[in-house]
C-alpha cells in the first residue's frame, strides 16, 4: 500500500499524523463550507419547484454546478485522506481522532441530507413532467376532436346532403 502523501507538505501521512492532521481538519472544514452551501441551495431548490418558479430555479441549478465543480476539485484535496481512512485512522493520537471524528460525522450528514433533498426533488419534477405530459396528450386529443367535428358540414348549410340519383 502507497502511503498517502499530503499535497502541501509532502510528508508521508503514515509517518506523521501532527503534520498531516492539521490539513485533513482544514480541509474537512473547508468541505464542510462547500456542502452547506450546497445544502442551502438544495433547499432553495427544492422551494423553488414547489414554486413553479423555473427562472429562478435555473438559476439555482447554474450555482449548484459551479458549487459542484468547486467541491470536485476540492476533493482531490481530501482523496489522499479518504482512500486510506482505514490505515491512517489508527496511527491518529486520540486529541486528532477526536477533533477529526465530528468533521467526518458532519460531512457525511450533510452528503445524506443533500442526495435525500435530490432525490426527492427528482420524484417531484418526474412527477410534473409526467402531468404535463398528460396534459398535452389531453390538449391533443381535444384539439382532434374538435378539428374532426369543425370538418363536418353544419345542418343550417344551404349544400345538400342527400341526393336523389335514381330519377
């Protein structure tokens, strides 16, 4: 197994909790930040197609994707830590483990409260596509009907309808 590297020091995580600690909680704060910010713009979200308000709500959806990409580039940050949690966990003096357990705890929260909230909103906008589709497909057909009733001539017309061929 590769020890995890810290990219600002360059110090083997393995090796060295008291350098690389301190950056995993910087870090974890900083994710932190970024998924709260994410979570208030969920809520919005999710405000805003109860709403009905799509303006708005595709301009939530743009600062949602800058967030993300910020979030995603942040957590090449963190990967070195994340991918070997398991293994460095316990090389941690218990003062790190107990300053970095309630970040972890709270950054997982706050990734479940996120995808919850999402998922919802998917159900809800598949929902609403669903009945919009249902209305144009009743739109449709009533526009056929009238268009085949508008086809046929009316009785006040002065064109007859019947004809006697047979003499």
């Amino acid at each position: 197994m590769t020890p995890a590297r810290s990219p600002q020091s360059g110090v083997s995580a393995h090796t060295d909790p008291e350098v690389w600690a301190p950056r995993l909680a910087r870090l974890l704060d900083d994710a932190i930040a970024l998924y709260e910010r994410l979570d208030e713009l969920a809520q919005r979200q999710a405000d805003l197609i109860e709403s009905g308000d799509h303006d708005a709500l595709l301009g939530v959806l743009g600062e949602r994707q800058g967030l993300v990409d910020r979030i995603t580039a942040h957590a090449a940050d963190l990967d070195p830590f994340t991918s070997q949690w398991s293994a460095l966990e316990p090389t941690l003096p218990q003062q790190h483990r107990e300053t970095l357990r309630p970040r972890l705890e709270r950054l997982g929260e706050l990734m479940r409260k996120i995808v919850q909230r999402d998922e919802a909103d998917h159900h809800r906008l598949a929902a609403m596509r669903d009945a919009a589709a249902k209305d144009l497909a009743s739109i449709d057909r009533s526009q056929r009907a009238t268009n085949a009733y508008s086809n046929q001539p009316s009785s006040k017309s002065t064109t007859p309808r019947f004809q006697d061929r047979t003499g």
